[in-house]
C-alpha cells in the first residue's frame, strides 16, 4: 500500500492517476445534502467523487461542485454508463448528457456499470472512442467477474484500469483481486463497509479495539492494505470525517488474515449479469 493520505494518489494502467480513496454519492438525491454533504468530504479531503447515471444525481453533484467553486483540475469526477444507456451510438450520446449534467468538458473516469450480453462489446468500443476523444481520460468497467475481463480481453483495443466490485470482509472476492492485480487493474470497492451488515462483526470490533479505532475505520484500513480502492459513503458529517481518518495506523499481517477468513461470499448487491455469447455460457 502506498498511499499516505485522501491527496495520495496510485498510477493507472493507462498513465494516469487515481486518489487512492474516493467518496461515494449513490442515495443523495437532493441539492442540499448534496452541497453540504460535498462540501464535508471536500473539506476532510476526499477528492474523488463517485457517481453513476443510475444514481440520477449527476446534475445536483454539478450544481454542488458549481457551488462550491472546487477548480476541476483538483477534482477527481467519476461516473458509471446505465444498462439502458449501452450500445455503441447510445453510450456516446448518454455520455454526452452525463458531462452536460456535471457541468464539465471530461471525465476522469467512465465506467461500464453492469455488462449487459447484448451490448457487451460496442459499450467497450464506445468507451475506447470517448477516451480517445478526450472526453474520459481514463475507462473501466464495474461488477465485472474474471469471465467478463477475460471476453473482454479477445476483443478490447485496451482494458480497463479499474473494475469496481462490491467488496467488504464478507465479500472479499480474493480471485478477482488477484486477477486485477495480475492484469494491472484496480480493484474499487463499492459498499466497503456492506451495507452496514459487517459492520456489527465482533471480530473485526475487537481489532479495532486494540487500535483505537471504529469497525468502519478498520475495515477501510483493511481494504487499503490489500490495495483496494475503497469509495465509501456516508450523509453524517462525523463519519465522513473519521472514513478519513484510517492513515494513522496499520494493521498486522494476523489482523489482516483474521479479517481475510470472515469472508462468506455474502454478497448484498446484485449478481453480476451473466454473459452469454453464441450460446457458450460464462
Ligand atoms: P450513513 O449515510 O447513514 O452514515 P456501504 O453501502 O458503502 O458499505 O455503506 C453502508 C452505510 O454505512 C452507509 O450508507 C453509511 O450510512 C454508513 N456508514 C458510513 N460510514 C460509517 C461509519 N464510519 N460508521 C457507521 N456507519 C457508517
């Protein structure tokens, strides 16, 4: 693990960078949580933020970072193309729509939200094309398994540089981790701290004990470790504070491995869609 604080960031595959964690906005719906939420993690020093045209947010996240006068080239922006928006001509368009929304001329990022069969490729071929336009610097795909990256990989021009997964200690998908890894993409985690339901693991409370620390700063501290990048998300002022605060201390190789083995594969999330191409199920 090599970041040291929320401004530290990790190189991508592609030549860019990354903070090396992120703030998530799925659920803030309207404009005034949303300013003050923002301006919160911006103050505690977030500067990824996270968004999705699902999350139909985008255009009060604009207003917000609008508001708040935050210089873009300070900000990390990324957001994610709906099932409904696939297909080649229909991600270009509602790309287009997304950047309106946000009230910004690029992306730092652009992810596929869900693989969906039908659009499987022409999504990633639009999403190459983006890139190449200039209006994302950087693309990748989400809630995608191994089988998914290694389809991808017979057709892709390039592959993505970051695959965002539901991951918590329930869920640690280490196959997939390992995967990215091994394939110089990196692994996001969306719901690090699932849902709220690993938060009450009296294992990982006793671990955070000896620390001083909260379950949710553990288990986040525990995800960096592992190379994880962890987006989590919080509308309470003082949790979005503390999520910050888990580079003052480090967990032992036991405490890792301890968390390691509480996983379930207990997944909260949808499952990933499964792909189909000529009747050969993956
Ligand atoms: P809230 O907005 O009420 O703080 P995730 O799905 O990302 O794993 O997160 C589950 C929920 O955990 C978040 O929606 C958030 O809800 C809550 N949460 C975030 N940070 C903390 C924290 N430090 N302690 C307790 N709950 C937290």
């Amino acid at each position: 693990m090599t970041i040291k604080n929320l401004a530290s960031t990790r190189p991508l595959a592609d030549g860019n960078a990354i903070p090396g964690m992120g703030f998530g906005t799925y659920l803030l719906s309207d404009q005034e949580t949303m300013d003050a939420t923002i301006k919160t993690a911006w103050d505690a020093g977030y500067r990824l933020f996270d968004t999705a045209m699902l999350y139909r947010n985008e255009d009060i996240l604009g207003t917000t970072l609008q508001n708040l006068q935050i210089p873009r080239q300070e900000l990390f922006l990324t957001s994610k193309v709906a099932e409904v928006a696939q297909g080649y001509d229909e991600t270009l368009q509602a790309v287009t729509g997304s950047l309106k929304r946000l009230q910004t001329d690029y992306l730092d990022l652009l992810l596929i939200h869900w693989p969906v069969r039908e659009h499987f490729f022409d999504t990633w071929r639009a999403l190459e094309q983006l890139k190449a336009n200039g209006q994302v610097k950087s693309i990748g795909v989400s809630n995608y398994t191994v089988a998914h990256l290694e389809l991808l990989a017979t057709k892709a021009k390039e592959m993505p540089v970051i695959n965002q997964v539901e991951y918590h200690p329930y869920l640690n998908q280490q196959a997939l981790n390992d995967f990215d890894t091994a394939n110089h993409i990196i692994t996001e985690a969306w719901s690090p701290l699932g849902r709220r339901v690993d938060l009450a693991d009296p294992m990982i409370a006793k671990i955070a004990g000896h620390h001083n620390k909260s379950v949710a700063q553990t288990i986040l501290r525990w995800e960096l470790q592992h190379d994880i990048l962890p987006i989590p998300k919080s509308q309470h002022a003082e949790r979005i504070r503390q999520n910050a605060e888990v580079f003052d201390f480090t967990l032992s190789e036991d405490e890792m491995t301890m968390i390691d083995l509480l996983n379930k594969n207990q997944r909260n999330g949808n499952e990933p869609e499964i792909v189909y191409e000529t009747g050969k199920q993956y």
